[in-house]
C-alpha cells in the first residue's frame, strides 16, 4: 500500500530531544475497509479508538518532571488512525520540554497541545485526559461476559488416551469456523439469542513489523442465530497470524460477523496489550446506545485485562 513508505514503523528512527509535532503520521483508514467490503456511506457500525499512553510526560519550567498516563479517545469516523510510532515519538518529544510554571498549568498546556495536534491530523475532534495517579477503584465494561476458554473446558477435551480431542490448527483468519451456529439451550441467564463472551487470547502481527499483538476481544451479538462458542473460539484463534493493524482486526470480525449473523445488535471490541509503552483498543457497534460507557470515555480510567 502507498502510505507503507512514509511510516516510521520497522525503521530506525533519532528520537527527537524536544516537542516535534511534525513526526506524527497519519494512516488511512479505506485501504484496509475496502478490503473486506467495508463502505464508508453504507458503514454498518460507530466506534472508537481508545489509547494508553503509559509513558507519558514533561517537564516544570523549574525541571521538575511530571509523568503520568495519558489516555486518548477519538471517533472511528476519522479518515485515518495515528501510526503508533509516530505518536510513541511524538510523546517522548515532550519528555524534555517545559512547561508551565505549576503542575496543573503544565498538565493544562500538555493536554491542548496534545488534544490540538491529535486533532488537526487526524481531521476530528480528539478527546484527552492525563492522569498523574489512578483511582483507587477502576470500573469495567466488561465483568459480565463469559470468557471462552474457560466456559468451553477445552483444556479437558480428550479421550482415553488422553489425547486431545479438539484441535486448533488454523491460524489465519478462516470465517468459516463461524458457520457452525449454537443450537443448544445455555443454562446462564443470558437470552437464548444473545452472546456476551470474551477471549484472552487473541493475537495477531503488526502488517508492517510482524511483530505480535497481544490482548483480549469481547463480543456482544444478539441475533436469531449465533455461532458456536467453541467455534467461535476456534475463529478467534485462527487471527493469531493475521497481519493488521489493531482497529483492522476488530473491524474485521465485526465485519464477518455481521454479514453472517446479520445482528440487531454487535459490539465487538479489541483490547490489545500495551507495546512500547502504548495500547490501543478499538471499539465498534451497530448500535451507539451499547458501546461500553466507560472505556471510551477519556474521564475515566477503566480497569485492565490481567495482560494489559
């Protein structure tokens, strides 16, 4: 793809000493939708594009440093994502400027500068908070769903010879593990036309370094016919070599999903671990009422998965 040259993704690259905003790169978002059919007037879903920032900070006019966590939220909307890298360096380039004479109005130049930046290249308003310290009790979108691995006892498939008797062997993405639909009553309170289920172990690889991604994905469907969960599983599992970037994996399944269920509802979201110093975790729903309230809400730190 053409923007692959102008990336600082897999390059060496000097990391600038003070505030360098020219090193932020934007990426477009339609090379990767037009891929899997996904179109921009007829776009099935909302969604945003959470991110942590662990390694955030600046420095006092005094010298005293100030360093925190700077969480960033912006609309799925946007033409194009910022390359991770580029925002890596662009962070690190305030780690030796000054800033304010007081720690709050350093916080204060820190967060517009930062949020006008974001926003200008990104061409939508991008929303930001920096967090010197964490609240004693974090909330979480997502304690009610059932994690796959656990509920489908996988570990304990195996016959007499203690022989495992399901097998993951796919590891590129392969919808069709998804055709496979649940006919079976689940005993969980749940209604039997809606899935809420997670998984921690989703994996895939960076399209331009090939370096692994780690984290967890959560998915709420409801629709007349839902997929097995262990071949839901199975499909999870089978991204593990896939090469994309992170809001590309989840709009991907969000996009198999619902061209084979055809939900009244799906939010599918992606919470990837933290690489080099970053996380990102994208958010997508056909229905903007059931996106998680608190993850994509830049005033609230949200708990972590156990990995992030």
């Amino acid at each position: 793809m053409e923007y692959k040259t102008n990336l600082l993704l897999g390059k060496q690259v000097e990391y600038p000493q003070m505030y360098t905003k020219e090193v932020l790169t934007a990426i477009p978002r339609s090379a990767n939708r037009k891929v899997y059919g996904i179109e921009e007037e007829n776009r099935l879903f909302v969604g945003w594009d959470c991110w942590h920032a662990y390694e955030a900070g600046f420095i006092l006019e005094s010298g005293l440093p100030v360093c925190g966590v700077l969480k960033i939220v912006y609309s799925a909307d946007s033409p194009s994502i910022v390359e991770s890298k580029s925002l890596k360096l662009y962070l690190g380039s305030f780690n030796m400027t000054r800033l304010g004479s007081r720690i709050e109005e350093g916080i204060r130049l820190f967060e517009t500068t930062v949020a006008t930046d974001l926003s200008a290249l990104l061409e939508t308003t991008v929303r930001l908070r920096f967090y010197q310290s964490q609240p004693d009790t974090l909330p979480f979108d997502f304690k009610d769903y059932q994690i796959l691995e656990t509920s489908c006892n996988v570990a304990d498939h195996v016959n007499k010879a203690n022989q495992a008797t399901v097998i993951f062997s796919v590891y590129n993405e392969h919808p069709a593990f998804l055709q496979e639909n649940d006919n079976t009553v689940q005993h969980t309170g749940i209604p039997a036309h809606q899935l809420k289920v997670g998984s921690h172990l989703l994996r895939s690889n960076c399209k331009i370094t090939n370096q692994p991604d780690w984290g967890s994905i959560f998915i709420h469907l409801e629709a007349n016919t839902l997929p097995a969960r262990l071949s839901l599983l199975k499909y999870i599992v089978s991204l593990r070599a896939e090469n994309h970037f992170h809001e590309e994996i989840c709009e991907m399944v969000f996009k198999r999903l619902s061209d084979l269920f055809s939900p009244t509802l799906l939010t599918v979201s992606c919470l990837y671990t933290r690489r080099g110093g970053i996380d990102i975790c994208p958010i997508r729903s056909n229905k903007a009422e059931f996106l998680p309230a608190y993850i994509i809400n830049e005033n609230i730190l949200t708990e972590r998965t156990f990995r992030q």
